[in-house]
C-alpha cells in the first residue's frame, strides 16, 4: 500500500519515525512531504527519510499565514494528483485532511492541542480522527462532525513513539549536569503570550550550572547567540533526544512536544508556558510526571534541583503509549476499509 504522511512541524517527525520503520519492514510504500518549517527538514535528513518540501514556514502574523496556507494547498493537491496514495495519516497537519478529501484519500487525522484553529479542517475533512483520551469528555468532540468518526487513545503522543524506542527507556547510571531550556512557540498561531521573558533567570542559571538552550528556529538561534547570552550554550543543531535525556539534570520547557517527552521518560520538568495550559498536560501534572508553574523564580528552580522527590514518574505512562500505537497503526492499515 501506498501511504502519505505530512509533516508541517518538528514535533511531528519524532511521532512518526516508529510508524515509519514498521510500515518500511512490511514494504509499504511512503510518501512523505513536510514543510520547511522549524527544524523539520533537519530532522528528516537526520533520520535518513526521503521526503519532498513543500511550502515554507507558515509566517508570524496573522495575514502572512492567511496567505501561504492556500498556496501550500494548491501545490500540495498538484503533487498528490500525481502521486496519488491509498491513505493519508497526519499528526496535525491542517493541509493533509482538506487535500485528501479533493481525491478522494482516506485520512486520519490526529491533533493534542485544542486550542490549534486548524484542527477544524482536521475534524471536518478527515476520514478517522483519534485523540487523547484526556479530550473525551470535551463537549467539542461530541458534535456532529466528529462524534461518529472520533476515538481515544489512552496516554498523551509523547508515550506514543518513546514506547517504541528501547535504547531510551533503559538508560540509566548517567550523569546529568545539564540544564535544558527549550524557548516559547515564537510562530505558532495558538501562543500570544510574551517572549523572551525568561531570559533574566536564565542567566542567573548559567552563572552556576551548564545551560543549553534549544531553539525553535533561526529567530531565537540568533537572539541566543548575542554577546550578553555568552555564558549560555545554543544547540546550533538539533540533538537528538537521547543525547538530551543522557546528559539533562532539569528540563525548563515553554511549552511544546519536547517537554511532555522529557516528563514521559523520568526527567525533571518545569513548564513554564505563559497561556492556558493543554488538556495533556494537566494530564501529565495528574499522573506526577510534571511540575507547571510560568511565574516559578530562580530560588524555586534551585530549590527543585535539590528535591528528588518534587517530580515522581508513572511509567503506566509509557505503557499506555504501547496500546496507543498498535490502535493508530491498525486505524491506518485499515483506512480503505
């Protein structure tokens, strides 16, 4: 069979990588477009996929996203006529669901952030759409565009594919003297709060331990790289999860994918995202797997470093990611039926 999966943002890479090396041993045939956006293409090469570009990032304001999100439509619907699948599988990708319903494509579609607007082509257009379990009792999800195609999966993405990598989930006797800083979604849509506000703290930080700070994109690469920031150590590349998981002592995350995965292995997690919180993450701060707290000063972050027993880890939470991934494969083999 002949699959399509489309990736629009970094995050979604890592999500698809198990997916990918299962449907590659039984010789399915992958057809894989991106966005340039973030560190997506990097990441793709990093895992040695074949992939097609296409559409750059989606823009900052409001207008220029306005523009690009029906010119990466239509170019998108130019290469799929050509290339046309037997099914479509997406982790938030706005376009593949609308472009897919044109072909006539069958599509799943899967989003853990609902506060994204895009998800309403997502509901509306795709064949299948399954989510969290933490958004089953939402009152969105029992509308009439969704109620008869959506299900849940139990546990967050984030267990989803770190349950499938063994290399990660048996590591342990390293030493962590690492302290990983992860910057607010600059870009995306959803975020209106402030930027760079931890910035002061973060230099209180690289006075006394080793501080790594893991941009976004070019934007904050650069701001990170001024002189005043000289203390601090900017990934010019990004690391591969293990390499951060090895060596990471606390995680100070803005929000985003990357936090909910250190959280999911075990690691110390702050979160520090300045709007309303996801229904996942609660999820996460429920199971004990996360520390929230945006307005947490220098003397709380010290005081957590020193208590071993502020963040306890659930590994049903890892579990559960098992069950999750076999139900979204099988959802996805069995599309065209």
């Amino acid at each position: 069979m002949k699959i399509w999966i489309d990736f629009i943002n970094t995050p979604q890479v890592s999500f698809w990588i198990p997916f990918i090396r299962e449907f590659e041993k039984e010789n399915h045939q992958l057809i894989l477009t991106c966005r340039d956006s973030g560190n997506t293409v990097a990441l793709l090469r990093l895992n040695g996929l074949k992939f097609h570009v296409i559409g750059e990032g989606a823009g900052k304001g409001r207008w220029q996203k306005m523009l690009l999100f029906p010119k990466r439509l239509f170019k998108l619907y130019a290469f799929m006529r050509k290339n046309r699948p037997d099914m479509a599988a997406s982790q938030s990708s706005f376009y593949q669901p609308i472009v897919s319903r044109v072909l006539g494509i069958p599509c799943l579609y899967t989003n853990d952030n609902e506060h994204a607007k895009g998800n309403l082509f997502g509901f509306w257009f795709a064949s299948k759409v399954i989510l969290p379990v933490a958004f089953q009792h939402e009152t969105f999800v029992k509308k009439r565009m969704l109620k008869s195609k959506v299900s849940f999966y139990p546990s967050v993405k984030e267990a989803i594919y770190l349950s499938q990598q063994s290399s990660l989930l048996s590591m342990n006797g390293t030493v962590r003297d690492v302290v990983y800083f992860r910057p607010e979604p600059w870009s995306a849509q959803y975020y209106k709060g402030p930027l760079n506000f931890f910035d002061d703290i973060l230099l209180q930080l690289a006075s006394e331990y080793k501080v790594v700070v893991l941009p976004r994109d070019k934007n904050q690469t650069d701001h990170y790289n001024q002189q005043k920031f000289g203390k601090l150590t900017v990934a010019e590349k990004p690391l591969t999860l293990k390499e951060i998981v090895n060596t990471c002592k606390l995680f100070i995350g803005a929000g985003g994918s990357m936090t909910r995965e250190l959280a999911v292995l075990g690691i110390p997690v702050i979160s520090i995202y300045q709007e309303e919180m996801l229904m996942v993450d609660n999820y996460l701060v429920e199971r004990g797997c996360l520390v929230i707290n945006p307005t947490i000063s220098y003397e709380e972050i010290k005081a957590k470093m020193e208590d071993k027993t502020s963040i306890k880890n659930d590994s049903s939470v890892l579990n559960e990611g098992i069950e999750s991934y076999r139900t979204i494969k099988n959802l996805i083999v069995n599309l065209k039926q």
